[in-house]
C-alpha cells in the first residue's frame, strides 16, 4: 500500500483516510479539539503526509508508520494551538473551570494508544478488506480470530477441516499485510 500512496493511487489514499482517520481525531480529541477543527486538523494531517510520504522511513527498530503519523498529528495540533491562541474565544465561570480541569496531562499523551484505539484501527483494516472473500472465508476467520473460538469448534460447525479453519485465517491476515504492509503497526 504504500508504494500505491507514493505513486499517488487515489483508491490507497481513500483507504489510509478510511483507516486512519478516526485515529487521528481521537488524538485531536485528546488534545481538546473536536467537531469541525478536529476535520481541519484530520485534513491538514492528510495533507503533510501526502507532502512527507517520499521521506517516511522505517530504519530504526520500533519505527512505525502509526508513530510517524502521530508526530504529523503533534505538530499539526500545536500549529492549531497556536492559531487558536492568536483568537481566543472568552470563556469564565465554572464551565470554563471544568474544561480546563478536564485538560489531560501533557504527560498522557506520550502514552501508548488505548487497546480499543489500536483495535478499532484494525477492525477498520479488516473492513477495508473483508470484500474481497467468500462470505464462508471470512465467517471462519472472523469467529476463529477475532470471537476466538478453536480451530476444532469452527471447523464441526462449518464442516470444514481443522486445516481449512488455519488456511482461512492465513489467507485473510495476509491479505491484511498484503495491503496494508506496516501501515497498521
């Protein structure tokens, strides 16, 4: 996927929209910004990406696409920040208190995503591809790998082989990488 979003494939960049976008406004969330600043944000962080992709690299250990997003997102947040801060809207009383009260500690945003962030993230992988199998595929994948039931349940309720639940789950998870390589990590 990311050489058909370097070679400005237009079907790759509605996926990485589709698959990141929500992400990228939770972290805007986080930071306080919502509605329609955080589909500003969204769309000046798609655009810094489209302008950087040619030097997103991956060279160290632990270099991710994900955490190379997320250092666009900052710096967009902060620009954001500061525009904001050059119009301030008056706010006072305890409205005013309770929002700045519910502000989180700059120390929280270095924190790793939540679980249900990351997992939503690939559930939104997994839909960005579940078109492309047989309905009967994608239910054993789908109640071995994500609902978690054994390869030996999955299989009697099917009748399918053990090993036909195992290639099924293979198949689908490597379609996964296939498309979406590090994109998801």
């Amino acid at each position: 996927m990311l050489a058909r979003l370097r070679a400005d494939d237009q079907t790759a960049w509605s996926r990485l929209v589709r698959l990141y976008g929500p992400l990228i406004r939770f972290w805007a969330g986080r930071q306080g910004v919502s509605g329609a600043d955080a589909d500003d944000v969204t769309q000046e962080v798609f655009r810094a990406v489209a302008a950087g992709l040619a030097n997103f690299r991956r060279d160290r250990p632990g270099d991710t696409f994900r955490g190379w997003l997320r250092g666009i997102t900052r710096f967009v947040l902060l620009r954001h920040a500061e525009q904001a801060a050059k119009n301030p809207l008056a706010a006072g009383g305890t409205a005013a208190l309770q929002g700045m009260q519910s502000v989180p500690d700059a120390a929280d945003n270095d924190q790793d995503d939540p679980p249900e962030e990351v997992g939503a993230l690939f559930r939104r992988g997994l839909e960005l591809v579940k078109g492309e199998f047989e309905p009967k595929t994608w239910q054993v994948f789908w109640e071995h790998t994500v609902e978690g039931r054994s390869v030996a349940d999955v299989a009697a309720a099917h009748g399918l082989s053990p090993a036909a639940v195992r290639q099924a789950k293979y198949r689908v998870l490597q379609r996964l990488r296939t498309e979406f390589g590090g994109l998801v990590e």
